[in-house]
C-alpha cells in the first residue's frame, strides 16, 4: 500500500493539490495552479465560462509543483479523491472531448428556464422532489444548451459536472454520483432516482445522465495515460468524489445533524446538515444529498451560498490596491471600528444571488464621504458586507429549523482576515473553529475512506488540528448588530 493519498479541489479560481500522509493523518504538501486566479469569461452579460480542458492542464501543473516539495515514487500513492466547483454544465462526446466550456456556478442565463418549470410542475411537486427550484443549475443550463445550441446538443453523448469531467480524463471512465446530481437538480428525492419528470418537461433524454457510482469507494481506476502524467501507479482507485461544498463540510468532519461548516473563497458558504426533508419556499437556499446520505438515511446539506465574496476582496485588490497584499488589506480594515463609519458594502456582483430570489442587482458601494473615508473604511465594509449578506441568508436558514451554536471553517481564504472572523462570530452569535484543512486535503481524506485504507471516521480525522477559536462578545455583539440592521435597510 502507498504511503500517501492525493486529494484534488477543481475551483474556479485555481486548482489545488494535497498528499496527505496515511500514517500521521496530516497533509505534507499542497500547491496551486494557476498563481494567477482562472479566467472566468462572460460572453454576454450574466454568462460564465471556463474551458474544462484548463482545469484538466492546470491539475497537472499543480501535481509538478507538488513535486518540487515531496518527492514521490509512483507506488507510493494508494488513491485519489476529488472536490469540484459545483452546478457546472460539462457537455462532452464519446472521446470526452468538451463540446462548448462548461457553463458554470455563477452563470446567470438559464434563470428563466428554471422559474418556468416551476411554475409548470407546480411549487409542491418540485420542492417536495428536488427539495429545490430548478432555478439557475445544471438542469436548466441543458435546457438553454438545447434551447440555443440544437446541434451542438444532439452530438453530447453525456453530460457531467466539473469533478465527473476530471475523474474522466483520470480513468476514461464517465460516471457521477447522487449527490452530484442532486446539486444539479437531476435528483428526485421521493422516488430515489435520476429527475425523471423534470428531464421529460425539458424533453432532454434521460440516457445523457451518467452511470451513478458510490460517493465512498472504488468509482473508476487510474488510466495508464493519467499515471504517467501524474507520476502515479496505473490501476489506483478514484475513490471519492463531491462538490466543493459538501465536500468543505466533510474537510471539517461536519456530517451529523447540527453540524455546521463555512466557507469564504471566491463565493461564501454556510452549510448546515439536518435530517429533516426540508426547503425553502422561494429557495433562497437550498439542500442537496450530503456526502453520507442515502436511501435510507437522510443526510442533507442545506447550502447558503454568496456569490460575491472572496471575488469581491479580490477585485478590490486588482483594481485598487494591486501594491498591497491580503494581509495588509485586512491590517488596514481592522484599524477601522465596526460599522465601518457607516460605509455599506453589498457583494452582489457575481451573478444572480439565490438569497435574492436569483435577482442579479449588482454590487454597490454606499454612504461614502469623499471628505471622511478612505481605503480601509471600503475594506472593511467589504468584509463587513460579505457576512452581512450571509446573515441575511443565515436568518431563512434559521427559519427552517437549522442552530448555528458551532461553525467549523479551515483557515484560509476570508478566515484568514481577523477582522472577517470576528464580524462572523458576533454577526452570527456563535463560535467559529478554525482548523487545519481544506478542500484538496479533505479530498484526500475521502479517498482514503473510500478506498478502504482508513475504516472509519475517527481514522480519517486524526490528523486534523483545531488552530483557533473565535467566541462572540456581548458588547461588540451589540455593536454589529445595529451595523448589520443599518445594512439591511439600505439593501
């Protein structure tokens, strides 16, 4: 048995790569292609593309640069694992060849489509099968495909999501998983079984879906093409695969009801899990299977997902503050009291956000004095802006039953600015737990499971370490809170 399992997380910012030691439970290397972040490219207002081809390019110049930090034989790697950016359309031939770039998460175009089957299907029938709308995810991006693209659609012979896409070109072998397709809105809850009705309104062909294949355990097998590539044994399983989300919240061992992850990349995420059938009337946020669930055992993830978010403190920096790192951007913000002077930041400028009911409004900028305010008030109402808006989610959330006492978050991304974690705490009342992992790692993690090497999840978690702790305070609590209802209003 090797030594190592290798976990992938396919962003659409990056791509990133973990080892992660089998003995010691603990990650002994990462890196990341690209240095600069992935293009995201908007043909048209609302659109977002990428090339699934880059993803596949990137991986392995991400596994060279690992390489430079651990040197590895090729038997000493026992399985690999993925994470993937989620509700991507990936259309591909017989050779898995991409027939367009993928139309991915924060892609706006298919809104329409999926507000008009609801309306078709009817608001009980859809939310009690899909536990969503069909509202802006792969499902409804097929239908456009069809809708706008006829040729092209009568030459896909599959269609997968961006994780399916690179177990692909690692095996040659295409298949998906439920919660996969759940994430899609292809998942019928009730009948346990691909969204038959949805896919007949759409009069798209059931037999485009994927063969389904565990979550855990032995999805495909390493080609011997992907092996030499990799520097890895030909024949090693891909043994567990999930989308970024649900796969943040396994990183963080959050599988229970109760249990609650976060996330604050380029988009933000709270992910709670319940055991309760439960949605959300307008689907502001949604449930899709967890990455233990099954017919018997219901295990659901309801997701609140901000689309604007580390791409917000991104684009500050591009645009405005090239010279300065993100530490520096988040020194600057924290010699700013809470409220930020009374500038408001609203993140809403990465496609329709789910909250709003897939209203795209745009992001803005409010109650800026030219004579009062200067570059760390406007980081600090970004950061500031960012978990507002996943309070504004957080509160629907609440309303269908989920407790955020504990939110489990690695340390990284937005959770590396003290001032974001703090807002975090206090916004929310509740204590955050900053741990040593990530998507790549976590992926890693669940390969080892699925492929039989760890036996439970005691052994998987191990090498997991919490770094920090972050409990609310009732003073400043107040303070937020007023800064939070002053936001709320101007929304």
């Amino acid at each position: 048995m090797g030594r190592y399992v290798l976990g992938f997380d396919i962003g659409s910012s990056s791509v990133k790569a973990a080892l992660l030691d089998i003995d010691t439970g603990s990650s002994v290397a990462t890196a990341f292609s690209p240095a600069n972040e992935m293009t995201i490219h908007a043909p048209m207002p609302g659109f977002a593309e990428q090339d699934p081809e880059t993803w596949w390019q990137e991986l392995q110049h991400a596994v060279q640069l690992l390489k430079k930090k651990v040197s590895w034989n090729s038997e000493d790697v026992a399985a690999i694992g993925i994470s993937y950016q989620m509700h991507g359309l990936v259309c591909v031939d017989k050779t898995l060849k991409p027939l367009r770039p993928s139309i991915i998460w924060c892609d706006s175009r298919a809104v329409s489509i999926g507000e008009q089957a609801r309306a078709a299907l009817g608001d009980s029938f859809v939310l009690s099968r899909y536990l969503n709308s069909p509202g802006n995810f792969t499902a409804s991006k097929l239908k456009w495909v069809k809708e706008n693209e006829p040729e092209l659609y009568s030459n896909i012979y599959k269609i997968i999501l961006p994780g399916d896409y690179i177990a692909a070109k690692l095996s040659g072998v295409i298949n998906t998983t439920v919660s996969g397709l759940s994430e899609g809105i292809l998942w019928d809850f009730k009948q346990h079984q691909i969204a038959h009705d949805l896919l007949n309104h759409y009069e798209i062909d059931p037999s485009l879906i994927a063969e389904i294949v565990p979550t855990f355990g032995e999805q495909s097998l390493v080609s011997a093409m992907a092996a030499h590539l990799l520097g890895v044994k030909p024949g090693i399983p891909i043994s567990y695969r999930a989308g970024d989300q649900p796969n943040n919240a396994w990183s963080l061992n959050v599988l229970e009801p109760g249990e609650v992850a976060a996330t604050a990349g380029t988009s933000g995420v709270i992910y709670g899990i319940t055991e309760k059938v439960s949605y959300d009337l307008f689907s502001r946020v949604n449930s899709f299977a967890h990455v233990n669930h099954t017919d018997t055992l219901n295990r659901l993830g309801v997701l609140l997902c901000i689309n604007g978010t580390g791409i917000l403190n991104s684009w500050l920096r591009k645009q405005f503050f090239s010279s300065l790192e993100y530490s520096d951007m988040n020194a600057l913000a924290s010699q700013v009291s809470i409220g930020a002077d009374g500038v408001k930041f609203y993140p809403f400028g990465n496609g329709a956000e789910r909250i709003l009911q897939n209203k795209e409004p745009g992001g803005a900028l409010k109650g800026l004095s030219f004579n009062r305010h200067g570059a760390a008030h406007v980081i600090r109402a970004a950061q500031e802006g960012i978990v507002f808006a996943m309070k504004y989610g957080m509160d629907v959330m609440q309303e269908m039953g989920l407790t955020f006492q504990t939110v489990r978050a690695g340390q990284a991304n937005m959770f590396l600015s003290d001032v974001f974690a703090n807002t975090f705490a206090n916004t929310m009342d509740c204590t955050v737990e900053l741990y040593n992992t990530d998507g790549a790692v976590g992926a890693a993690r669940g390969a080892a499971l699925g492929a039989g090497i760890y036996k439970n999840r005691s052994e998987c978690f191990g090498g997991m370490k919490k770094l920090k702790m972050i409990e609310p305070d009732a003073d400043q609590q107040k303070t937020f809170s007023l800064a939070y209802e002053e936001w709320k209003a101007n929304l």
